[in-house]
C-alpha cells in the first residue's frame, strides 16, 4: 500500500471548514446569552407595603402594591382574599368590613385589574384612608389580614404570580410557566 500525502490544499480547506463551523457555534452562543441578558434585565418585582403617611403634611393609613424590579408588571389576575372569602375588586371587599359604612367617605381606592400596567419604579394605593383614627382602623381591619395574590407579566412574557403575605421577596414573587 502506498501513502498518499494530503496536500496542502486539502489540509486547509479542511481547517477552513472546521474553523467555519466553530464560528457558527460560538455566534448562536452569543446569540442565546444576548436572548438570557434581555429576559433578565426586564424583570418586574411586585410589593406591598403598609404606610401610615399617606402625604407630605397628613397621617393615615394606605396599602400598597409597588413595582420595584426592572421593567413595567402587566396585570393579568388580581384576588384579594380576606376572612375566607376571594373577591377581584378592593371596591367589593370593603363593605364586608364591620363598621365600615362609619369610614365609607373617608375611604379612597384605587382599581387593580386585568390589563393595568405598573410602571417600573411606581406604586398604587389599593386602598388609603385619611385622618389617624380612621388610619388605625383600616389597618387593624387588612394590614395583616388581607392576602393580595397578582399575576404579572414582563414586556417578554414571562408570567409570575406575587403573594403578600410570603417570607421573603423571592417567595413573594414565583415564575409561572
């Protein structure tokens, strides 16, 4: 048997197309790790909060839920849980409150529902009442008593469901499929 010599040509065609096929490789991983930096740099982060300041220069009493991630948290579902019955509006949950025709026009409410967007970096007021002793009340009634459960989405898709009443932030706000 004889040898044949690979020529050079041959030897660098060979190089050429194995080079060709790596750069490919590395382009599509590029590609995948600009797709991953996009989907996490817009990532909306829910919260909700008790605050008894309710402006500059007045006391009271107001919930809230605040974007504080990356990007704006479009609404999908929104379920108020409270002494074991579900409602979809703050406006529905708040006569079941005891006393609170007493508070009614003291009370201002804001709409959380399907299709509102929170931008990045804002919050509504669900619910806020002004004055100290109409404050306390409403505290007392929903502080720590009124699970807020919201499903959100990212410019991307991306779907969470946020619970209030969870330990930490990173159990607040759980990725759905």
């Amino acid at each position: 048997m004889t040898r044949q010599r690979v020529s050079v040509d041959i030897l660098l065609s060979i190089t050429a197309v194995i080079t060709s096929v790596c750069a490919l490789g590395i382009t599509f991983y590029q590609a995948y790790l600009q797709r991953t930096q996009q989907y996490a740099s817009v990532i909306p982060i829910l919260q909700t909060f008790n605050t008894s300041g309710i402006d500059d220069d007045k006391t009271g009493y107001a919930f809230v839920v605040a974007n504080k991630g990356l990007g704006p948290a479009f609404i999908e579902a929104v379920t108020l849980d409270y002494e074991g019955k579900s409602y979809d509006d703050i406006d529905k949950l708040l006569p079941q409150l005891k006393d609170s025709t007493a508070f009614a026009n003291h009370v201002t409410t804001s709409t959380l529902s399907k299709g509102l967007v929170i931008p990045q970096g804002e919050s509504i007021r669900l619910v806020e009442i002004a004055g100290g002793r109409e404050g306390s009340w409403l505290r007392r009634k929903i502080a720590d008593r009124m699970k807020v459960t919201i499903v959100y989405r990212s410019v991307y898709k991306q779907k969470w469901r946020f619970t209030n009443q969870s330990e930490t932030i990173d159990d607040a706000n759980v990725e759905l499929e």
